[in-house]
C-alpha cells in the first residue's frame, strides 16, 4: 500500500481560507506532563515571591526603569553600571544560543513564561469550565445559548481577573511592592492614572491568553525562527523517530492478528493522539517545525499509545536527527567548545566586574561656563559633584580631598551624610598653587572619605593660564 504524505505549507493556526484556526488541544498527561507542572509551580512561586522578597531592605527583583533603580538578587544597580547591564545581556544570548544548539527549543516548553501562562493557568481553567477537547469543539460550533453564554462568559471573567492579578504582580516588579501596596491600600480612585495604565496592561495579557495563545509563539516571538540558524542534526529536540516509526511500507492503524513485521509497517499506528495534544496544532511527525516549543504534549501521548499497543515507549522522545538515523550519541563538536569557552570567559569577566564594583559612585566635572580664577599664587576651579550611595546603608561624613596634587579642597556646605540608595549633588571648589602646576589642563586624582577612610576615588580636568617656557 502506498503511503501519502501530507506535508503542509502553511502554520496550523490559518485554515485553507486564511482565517484563524482556533487550536483545541486535548489535555496532557503523563510524566512528562508531571514534571513541567512541578516545574511551572516553582517558576511561578519565583514569579509571584520574588518583588515581594527583600534583601537587606533590597527588593529581591526590580526593574524600574521610569526611575532608572535596579535590583538583582537584593543587589541595586544604577545607570552608572550599564557596563554590567551589558555584560549581563551578552552571557544571557550566548547561554540562549548554547542552550538552544544543545537541547533545541526546551526553554519554550518548560520555562517559557507566556507557555507556563498559557499550559499551566488558563489552558487548565479552560479545561475546568469547558472540559476536554471533544467537549470544546462542541461547545464552539453550537449555536449562542445559555450553555455556551453561561460558559463563555465565566471563562472570560475569570481570564479577566487571572490577567489583573498577573498586571499587578509585574507592576510589583516595575514600580516596586512597596509602591503597589500602597496603591492598594489607598483605593484606586486616589492613583486613578495608574489604574488605567494597568487596566491597559490587564487588556494586553487578556488579549493574549483569551484569543491570540499560540500565535505568540508562532508569529511575535523570534526565537522560533533561530531555531532555523542554531540547529543542527545533532541537537536534541522532541522528535518523531521516523526509521522506528515508518518502517519499510510506513504507519499504518493496528489491526488485530496483522503480523506488521512481515508487512513492514513501522509502530506508528497514525492514531493522531500527538496531534490532538500539540498546543500549537503542528504534526511532529512531519519533522522539526518553528511552531514545537518542546512542551512533550506528544511524547507523553505516544508513550500512553505505546503502552496500549504493547509496543515499547520512544517512538517520540528526545533525541537528534542523528541519534534517530545513525544512532549516534550526543558528542561536544567544535562549535558546542567554542561557544562554551565565550560563555565561560563572559561570565568570569562579570564575576570580576561584580567584585570591583564600588558601592559609591563619585563624578567631578567643571561647572560649565566658568573658567579658572587666579590669584598671585594660585589657580582655583569650580566643580559640580554627584555622589551616589549603592549600599543599604547611610555613608557619613563624606568629605573630598586631593590625591594627585598639592592643594586645597573646599566642599560648599562641609561634608556631608549620603542616605541608603541616595544620591548628593554639590558644589566644590579645588585651589592649587600655580607653582605644582605643569601644564594649561592637568588630570587630579581625587578621593572620597567617610570619617577619615578612603571609599572612592575618581578623576577630572583642572584648568588654568597656558605655561609659557
């Protein structure tokens, strides 16, 4: 019997029409299934603790940047560690892209965000009000009556609160918890604009979870079409085992008391269960396609099929094109080295510049416009001067004196206290006797003293008369 492939050329969420596909998955389970839901409790424990968690009276995450205040892990950092920021990205895409070329497009399945929404909190209440596949179908080709009100309605209400609650948990984490309980507890009425704005936010994660699910996956995110660059024959993904699978005639259903070894038929008995589990309504068996997101749906269901037909489990499983065709093992090649060095020297150059990071930040620049003053016998300058306090604690007594020269110091005010995460601007005047000075523009060192002790020290320009010989 010859076997007819169907190969499609368009993503499974548009119809033969161009119309929207909705795709009804049937619910997952298995072990796999088991592991991503334990997995997705931590995640979103992590996700609903962590701006809530405090370090040292350091929010644990916060990404502030209408305030331009970061905290990582309890730590803060300020603009003036963009450097970090920088270095931070560049471990973050190389891991991304380590990660991928080894194991495919696991991230997406197993700790993607928008998946662990969608799976694991209002997939799961879809299924609680709409029941299973075959029961959503149904639901969704019936006519408008008080059934499919009763239940459409209830399900979009609490999509609608789910979606709130989650606005509110990443406002938590953009304006800080301390911020949003005091909003709270303040009654909306008196941060009207702020309830807008997350109204809007609530609007944009319904609008997601309600209608475009999947398509996320597929159309806005462009991790999918990396897969296209970063994978290659020897990368794990979900896979179909298609030497397995096909055989010499290729899948064919069961049939009781058929010998399919002398018919050379494959163990796959095309029941289409890995199809009707797929969140993203792709056939596995077609091969590796930019919609999987390696969520094991499939594996689970073949496993459970196997399981009936008395078959062994692995049809579809984790493995490479290459361990599939010539049963080859996972081997380090040249590039998996090559990228695993970059990500190691990366991540030692940031443990480095963690631990050589100051915890004041010190920036002495001439006041713009005003040139130098000078007397019979020396040359002063006057500088602005922003101090900023990284730490959980008040620095006192902040006082600033040359290092490089001979001279004079005077802060506008005296010394002065820098509050916990504070920042102190000012205004200092720096005198230097003309005859230390060897040039029209020299570089000062300059340090910055708490009660007598060195915590800082930068540098700047002192201006004064050009030296003629």
């Amino acid at each position: 019997m010859e076997q007819q492939e169907n190969f499609r050329d368009s993503i499974g969420t548009i119809d033969e029409r161009g119309k929207r596909n909705f795709i009804f998955p049937k619910k997952p389970k298995g072990r796999y299934y088991n592991y991503r839901t334990f997995v997705s409790w931590i995640l979103l424990a992590f996700f609903l603790a962590a701006p809530f968690i405090k370090i040292k009276g350091n929010q644990f995450l916060l990404f502030n940047v209408l305030e331009r205040k970061f905290h990582i892990f309890g730590f803060p950092f300020w603009p003036q560690d963009f450097h970090l920021l920088v270095i931070s990205l560049l471990v973050s895409v190389v891991f991304v892209i380590l990660f991928t070329v080894v194991f495919g497009r696991i991230f997406c399945g197993w700790m993607c965000p928008q998946t662990i929404f969608m799976e694991m909190i209002f997939r799961k209440v879809e299924y609680l009000i709409e029941g299973d596949r075959n029961k959503q179908i149904k639901l969704e080709k019936q006519p408008w009556n008080a059934e499919k009100i009763r239940k459409r309605v209830t399900k979009w209400i609490t999509f609608f609160i789910i979606s709130f609650f989650i606005s509110n948990v990443f406002l938590a984490y953009v304006l800080g918890s301390d911020v949003v309980l005091g909003y709270i507890t303040d009654g909306p009425i008196t941060h009207l604009a702020t309830l807008i704005k997350l109204l809007v936010f609530t609007a944009v994660f319904y609008f997601v979870f309600a209608w475009f699910r999947e398509q996320v996956c597929i159309i806005v995110c462009p991790y999918g079409r990396l897969q296209g660059v970063l994978l290659d024959n020897k990368s794990i993904n979900v896979a179909y085992d298609f030497v397995r699978g096909e055989g010499e005639s290729g899948r064919k259903k069961l049939r009781k008391g058929e010998n399919r070894e002398e018919l050379g038929h494959g163990d796959c008995i095309d029941c289409k269960q890995c199809v009707q589990v797929c969140p993203t309504g792709i056939d596995i068996r077609n091969g590796t396609q930019l919609e999987c997101i390696n969520c094991t749906a499939c594996i689970d269901a073949c496993d459970a099929i196997m399981d009936t037909s008395g078959f062994d489990r692995g049809l579809i499983r984790y493995a490479s094109e290459d361990n599939i065709e010539k049963k080859e093992k996972f081997k380090f090649n040249a590039r998996l080295i090559a990228y695993s060095a970059i990500l190691t020297i990366l991540i030692g150059v940031l443990i480095t510049m963690l631990f050589l990071r100051n915890d004041v930040e010190a920036t002495v620049l001439r006041l713009p416009g005003q040139t130098f003053q000078s007397t019979t016998t020396t040359i002063k300058n006057v500088y602005t001067i922003k101090l900023i306090n990284k730490t959980t604690e008040t620095i006192e007594n902040v006082d600033v004196k040359l290092i490089s020269h001979e001279g004079t110091v005077t802060m506008v005010g005296g010394a002065v206290n820098i509050e916990k995460q504070g920042l102190k601007e000012g205004t200092l005047f720096i005198e230097i006797n003309k005859k230390d000075l060897t040039s029209s523009k020299e570089k000062l060192k300059i340090g910055i003293y708490s009660n007598g002790k060195l915590i800082e020290t930068t540098s700047t320009n002192f201006t004064g008369p050009i030296k003629i010989n």
